[in-house]
C-alpha cells in the first residue's frame, strides 16, 4: 500500500510539473519580456528594449526640459511695423496759409491752419493706401514714423510746412490665435508686449482644475507644451508672445496603467505638471515583497520615432517605421542596483505609459508547491482512510 502511495504521488507531481508553464500568473515573466526581442524575429510589431541607465535616464530628463516655453525665444513679437490688412489713421496739418487742404481764405488773403483728417485707409494686399493728391503710397514693412517722414517730404512740394501723423488703429498683421474648449479668439500685439498669461485671459481664463489643464505653444516648427500649473509657478515661462502664435489649451487629466506585482493594479490620474517613476510606483502601493521581481520593473510606451537615438533609427526604419510613427518600447529597471532609485526619480512618466512589475521566480515556484499541495492531500487523505478500514 505504501509503495501505491508514493506512486501516486510521483504522478501527481510529474502531473504538476507538465502544466507548470501554464500556472496562472500576473503577467510576462522578466525573461518572457526581455526575450522577445530576440527570439520573436518574425514577430510584429518587435519591442524596442531600453535598459535604464544614467545616460538613459537623463537624456529623457533633459527630453523633458525642452518642452519649457524659455527655451523659446523671448523678445517682443510686436515691432510696430505696417502690413497688409493693417487700418490706419493719417491726419495732415498744414500751416497759413494751407493752400493744399485749406479752403477759407480771410480777408487780407491768407488763409489760416488746417488740420485735415483722412478716411481710415486699410492696407491693401500690395502693401499700400491712397493718399489724396499723391495716388497710391506703399507702406507695407515700414513703421508708421517712416511713412509720415516720406508724407512730409512729398506732401511739402504742395503744401506749406505740412506735418502727418501716422498711426495704426487696427492690427490685423501681428496676432496670436488663442484656442481653448468651445472658444478661440484672434488676439493683436501690441508695443506693450503681450505674454502668454495675456492671451490667456483674453479667452477669460480656464474653466477646469488647472492640474489638469495643458498650454500648447506652436511658434512655426516649433511646438512646446507645459502644465498650465508649472506655467503659474514659473515667470519665466510667461514668455513674450510673437506674431502668428497660436496657443492652445487642452484639457486632459493625465494617466498611467499599474500591472503585474504592485500594491494596486489600476489605472492611476496624475496632473499635466508630470511626475517621476519613482512617484508613479509610489502611487501603486509599492513592489510587493513576496511576489515581485525587483529586476524586472518595466515601462511600456508607445516612443515617436523622431524621439529615437539617431544610432538606432536606421535599424527601425528598416522595419517599417518612419517619422510620424511610434515604435513599441520598453524600459526595463533592475531595482537591486541601489543607483537606479536616483534614475527613477529622472525618469519622466508619460501619459498613457503602463507600468508592470513582474513576479519573481521564487513566487511561481511557491505557486507550484501550493498546486502540488492541492493535489496530493485528497490521494493522502483516501489512502490514509482505507488503510485505516483495513485496520
């Protein structure tokens, strides 16, 4: 009988060893993860896997730091200069006798000062207005103190000891586009120079948590975005606006995916201002101790093609990525090394990112001794029992 027992316990534990790859687990193990890439050649889409080091960790960091609106230039956008679709106001006086813009004569036969205001004249797509008495006059790219000298100069063969004033009444050349949820506006420089706070107000303002709330800032190929609560904390990001700007706010509570042998497996909110991995695996509840893998904590991402090193760009091109797309990547951390807590405080957490712990092999294995455990007691407990009848 003792000999039935063993042999029933040596099957059910080969039994155990056979299904021991198909255990319930958590997620990839850290060799299922890091082997991928290896030893799927034909999979699609491949993973790109990053080990995070120090250099690894502050180029992101420094990725990050471009986004600031300082690294931007910052000079008045607004230099006064005419352009087409620009309204202007010109006033001419001409001293006595004013025999150009003058029509009452006195009684000695002089005639007396004249201030003569003419119709607001809108630039024209040429670049130009109409002035009476000298036709059309080109005063796109000059400033309005350039445009009265010249009317000085010419109007002075007609008229006596003429004197202009140029001024812009209406800017339609020199904006900035503000867009923000249901409302966008055109908003005119002016000398004062408007900042980007301004043009947030001439949109009255946000209507959501400022946490929350993105400023995006396109100035020609550039496109810079902050957390509209970074942006109030920091002046010297309240950059100086330039003409044909358009700033946009969004609102997009931010978030990250938590997996795999953590304290909470959830989706997580964080605000636009951005927080560090080592904040994000903080927000989870930590590694948990009897099940995960301290070398194998990873960070799934979607990485934009344009954002790869440069040494490594051809090789994805060749397989089939090209700017504008995003290349399946993973940054896999090794915990145990005690320098990788200071890389987990420079690596930034993007939105949308997922965050897997893996279980450690000690975990599975311990699995495997329960699972044996659950099969062997029932043959024990039967044997136990008829011997016991036999007995």
């Amino acid at each position: 009988m003792k000999s039935s027992y063993f042999n029933c316990l040596i099957a059910a534990s080969l039994l155990c060893l056979s299904a021991c790859s198909s255990m319930p687990t958590s997620g990839p193990s850290r060799n299922g993860i890091t082997g991928s890439a290896s030893n799927n050649q034909n999979a699609t889409p491949e993973i790109n896997i990053v080990d995070l080091d120090n250099q690894t960790a502050q180029a992101l960091y420094q990725k990050q730091k471009q986004q600031y609106f300082s690294e931007l230039e910052n000079r008045n956008g607004y230099h006064n200069i005419i352009n087409s679709g620009d309204i202007l106001d010109i006033t001419v006086w001409e001293a006595a006798p004013a025999v150009l813009f003058g029509n009452v004569i006195g009684e000695n036969g002089s005639g007396t000062p004249q201030l003569s205001r003419l119709p607001e004249q809108t630039v024209s797509t040429g670049g130009t207005v109409s002035i009476p008495f000298l036709g059309l006059l080109r005063v796109a790219g000059k400033t309005p103190e350039a445009v009265q000298n010249e009317l000085n100069r010419r109007l002075s063969r007609m008229a006596n000891k003429p004197q202009t004033i140029v001024r812009i009444i209406q800017n339609h050349s020199a904006n900035v586009t503000v867009i923000r949820q249901g409302k966008a506006v055109r908003m005119p420089l002016t000398s004062n120079g408007e900042r980007v706070l301004d043009a947030v107000a001439a949109v009255g303002g946000i209507n959501e948590r400022i946490q929350d709330t993105t400023v995006q800032l396109t100035r020609g190929k550039n496109v810079k975005s902050l957390s509209f609560e970074y942006l109030i904390k920091h002046p010297n990001q309240n950059i100086t606006l330039q003409a044909g700007d358009v700033l946009t706010m969004m609102h997009n509570p931010y978030s990250f995916t938590a997996l795999g042998a953590v304290g909470n497996n959830k989706e997580i909110y964080f605000s636009a201002s951005g927080i560090s991995l080592a904040e994000a695996l903080a927000r989870t509840g930590g590694l948990l101790d009897n099940r995960s893998d301290a070398r194998g904590v990873f960070v799934f991402r979607y990485q934009p093609f344009e954002e790869l090193p440069e040494s490594i760009r051809p090789y994805w091109h060749d397989k089939g990525y090209d700017y504008g797309m995003e290349v399946p990547t993973v940054y896999r951390v090794d915990l145990t090394d005690p320098e990788a807590m200071f890389r987990l405080q420079r690596f930034p957490m993007r939105n949308k990112d997922m965050v897997y712990v893996a279980n450690a092999p000690l975990s599975e294995f311990q699995k495997f001794l329960r699972l044996i455990y659950s099969v062997t007691a029932p043959i024990t407990s039967t044997i136990n029992s008829i011997n016991d009848l036999r007995n």
